[in-house]
C-alpha cells in the first residue's frame, strides 16, 4: 500500500516550468507571473475520489478522479485545454496519462523523503516540482 498523498503541501522547488509552460503555448505575461508564486498542493482523498488542489495567489486549479477510472479533464486557468485523463497507481506513483491535442502530457506524484514530488510532462518538455508538508 503507498504511503498517503494526502494533505497540504508547500512547493519547496520548481525546475523548468517554464519548458513546461511554453510546451502548453502559456502566454509570456502568464508564464512570468506563474514563475515567480509558491504553488500549494492540497490532495483529499474520500473514498476512492481524490481532489486535487493546486492553490496560489494568482490562479487555482481543482480537479477530482477516480484511480483507474477515466475522466474528462479541463484545465481550467491553466491552458484551457481538454483532455481524457486516467490516474493509476504504478507501484509507488500515482501516475496520470493526459490524452489530448499535446502529445506525451502527463504527471507522477510520489512520496520520497518525507516530501511530495510531482514530475509534470509535456511533448520534450519535464517540469521537476517538490512539496514539503504544511505543519
Ligand atoms: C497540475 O497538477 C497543475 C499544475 O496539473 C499547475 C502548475 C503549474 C502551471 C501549469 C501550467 C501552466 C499554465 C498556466 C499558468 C497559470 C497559472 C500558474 C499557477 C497555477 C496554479 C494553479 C497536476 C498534479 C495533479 O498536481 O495532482
């Protein structure tokens, strides 16, 4: 059984969002903004729903899934894009698959050391982000 992702989580290191963002078309102006906040992971888990919120001064982004169920994804205030997303486990790594216009998107989070990783990919495009729990 994975360790629980549950809880808060502070972002404590961002590498290469902005590949990550241009491989999404983000605007400059956005993408300059969304450089410079501290993002803040909350993941709620009821049941077999997760929630996952994505929480900054700037935008927000909440989405809910199933494990192995597959759901319409939009991402709303982010590119504003569709997707057909599924999220499983893959040994320790939850792991979503984003099928849409942008070939090879998807993310990972796992836990290691205590912290919370997340890996965002996008076409050649990897964004590398670490939480630290909120206490
Ligand atoms: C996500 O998490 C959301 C990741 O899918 C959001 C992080 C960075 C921004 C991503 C794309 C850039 C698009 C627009 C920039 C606009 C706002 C930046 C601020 C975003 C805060 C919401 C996946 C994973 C699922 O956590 O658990």
């Amino acid at each position: 059984m994975p360790v629980s992702l549950c809880g808060s989580w502070d972002m404590v290191s961002n590498v290469n969002l902005e590949g990550y963002m241009i491989a999404l078309g983000i605007s400059l102006y956005t993408r300059k903004i969304a450089l410079k906040i501290k993002h803040r992971k909350v993941i709620e888990q009821v049941g077999d729903q997760y929630v996952v919120k994505t929480l900054s001064t700037f935008r927000n982004y909440t989405f809910s899934f199933r494990v192995n169920e597959e759901f319409q994804e939009f991402t709303k205030g982010l590119d504003e894009r569709h997707c057909k997303s599924l999220v499983a486990w893959e040994g320790n790594k939850l792991v979503c698959v984003q099928k849409g216009e942008k070939k090879n998107r998807g993310w990972a989070h796992w836990i290691e050391d205590d912290k919370l990783h997340l890996e965002l990919h996008c076409e050649d495009q990897v964004c590398k982000q670490v939480f630290k729990r909120v206490v």
